[in-house]
C-alpha cells in the first residue's frame, strides 16, 4: 500500500494528507469515532495504546494513553493525549482539539480535523493537524504519524469489522 503523501503548510502550522479507502463515509466515521474500534486501529506495537476514550458529540471529550513502545518524541514513550470535540458532523466532519504531553508545550492546543467526502464507491479521508509552527519535533514526528493512522484506518475500514 502506498503511504499517502504529506503537505505541510509554508508557514509549518499545518500538516496534511489524504487516503482513499474502499468503504462508505459511514462506515470510516464509526471507526473514528468509537472507542472500540479506536483500540482495534488506532494502536501499533512500537506504540501500544492502554486506552481510547471518546464521547462522540459536539463538546464530547476523548482521551488515549500508550505505554511505552520503540517510539520516542520529545523523549517521552509513554503518550498521553486529550481534547474536547469541536466540529461534529456525521459521516463527514470530526474536528477535535489535541493536547499531548509530548510537545514542547503541554498546553498547547493544537486542531485535528478529518473530513469525509464520498468518492465512487468509498471514501476519501484528509486528515490536517494546525497548531504545529512552534512544535518542531512533533510536526516532525506527525509528518510520519498521520499517514500511518490513515493505512491503518483503511485497512480497518475495508476489512468491514464493527
């Protein structure tokens, strides 16, 4: 499977990238938005999740946690991440706010935004992540991350489990 391409934005705020997967836009919004099916997809071994968490709503709040694995950013191997759902559109917008405790600020609120649009007999999904111009080493990291979510996603996704 090819690794989908990654756009960063000329000002290094933003980083995006785009798949097609072979399934209907409901079908790919239930798999980002259950917790279930997030521990299914949203986890690899060099970075196991312990836990997904997600309240599917406008305002709803999400949160995972990994236990260590090979993976390191910012040296940290344990990631904690969390935020609150901002834009919820079902099947075709889920925006949530991403706070992570690998970024050089901890604080920081940066935006991640999927959106689904029908494409013949599937979907398409374009994943971007704003917030990014002061977090080098995580943009960095994401530049890899994103596009390895969305194979992940596809294969879930195709596969057809719920």
């Amino acid at each position: 499977m090819t690794t989908p391409a990654v756009t960063t934005t000329p000002d290094q705020d933003a980083i995006s990238c785009e798949i097609d997967i072979v399934a209907p836009p409901d079908r790919v919004f239930k798999a980002l938005t259950d917790d279930k099916q997030l521990m299914s997809w949203f986890n690899d071994p060099s970075c196991p999740v312990k836990y997904w968490k997600l309240d599917p709503r406008l305002g709803g709040k999400y949160n995972y946690e990994t236990t260590a694995g090979t993976v390191v950013v910012n040296d940290v191997r344990e990631f904690k991440c969390h935020g609150e759902i901002v834009e919820y559109d079902p099947p075709h917008l889920l925006a949530y706010t991403w706070i992570a405790n690998w970024h050089d600020d901890k604080s920081l609120k940066t935006l991640v935004r999927y959106e689904l649009s029908k494409k013949g007999r599937g979907t398409r999904v374009k994943v971007t992540h704003s917030g990014l111009a002061n977090e080098a080493a995580s943009r960095q990291d994401y530049t890899g991350g994103w596009p390895g979510v969305l194979i992940s996603l596809k294969s879930f996704a195709e596969k057809g489990a719920n």
